[in-house]
C-alpha cells in the first residue's frame, strides 16, 4: 500500500503554516507552493507540481513514489472558486526532492523533465541560498 491511500483531502487542519515554512515559487505563470520544515527539507505541494504539468490523470506519477520517507502531508490553503467561503487551510499531500525524482525523472515527458530540471537546478537551490 501507497502512502497516498491513507489521505483525506477534507481532513481540517486547525495549523495554519508560518510565514517561513511557506514559499511559493512560478513556474511558466503556474505557482508551486513549496514548504520547509524544521529539518530544512523542501516539500512541494504534488496538486501544484499535477497544475504545473497541466496532468489530470495522476495516478501513473504518483504510484511511482512509493518509499513513505517522500510523501507527507502539509497545511495549505486551499481556494475555493465555486464557493469562496469554503477556501482554508487543509492538508495535502507534498514530496521531497527524492519524490520529485521518483515521479518526474521515469516519466517519458519532455515538460516533466523540464520541471524537474528548473526545480533541481534553479527554484531549490536560490531556496537554500535564500535560507
């Protein structure tokens, strides 16, 4: 069993992300969310890395990460363009550079390696020099 059958997208979250922990970067006019945590390890928001890609079907990607180290979940805000009151924090799932890798780098799309490549070589480490 993935680690991504044990999640509920509706699960509240009554933490809201500090200021720090919480960083968005664009990527051709797509925004990623990016959260750091205590450790300094870098968690991309998997719903912005899919938007990115413009990727409906997901599941061939995500099956691809399968060590529980690569995926957790992470507070958010989540909007809500049906019904603006309904938008708040809510988890979601993110990965590790090591889930990055294990998603994007088999898949056979030049826009995938695009992404990976401006996110290992340019969006990370400006975060870690920034930091």
């Amino acid at each position: 069993m993935t680690p991504f059958n044990s999640f509920d997208a509706r699960e509240p979250s009554a933490v809201r992300p500090i200021p720090r922990a919480s960083i968005k970067v664009h990527y051709l006019g797509r925004r990623i969310r990016i959260h750091e945590d205590e450790q300094g390890t870098f968690w991309l928001v998997l719903v912005d890395l899919f938007t990115a890609l413009q990727r409906t079907r997901t599941w061939p990607m995500r099956k691809r990460v399968r060590a529980a180290g690569q995926v957790k979940n992470v507070c958010a805000w989540i909007p809500n363009t049906v019904n603006p009151e309904a938008s708040g924090y809510r988890m979601v799932q993110a990965t590790n550079t090591e889930g990055l890798q294990a998603m994007l780098g088999l898949s056979g799309s030049a826009q995938a390696h695009d992404l990976l490549l401006w996110l290992t070589e340019d969006a990370l480490p400006g975060l870690r020099g920034a930091a």
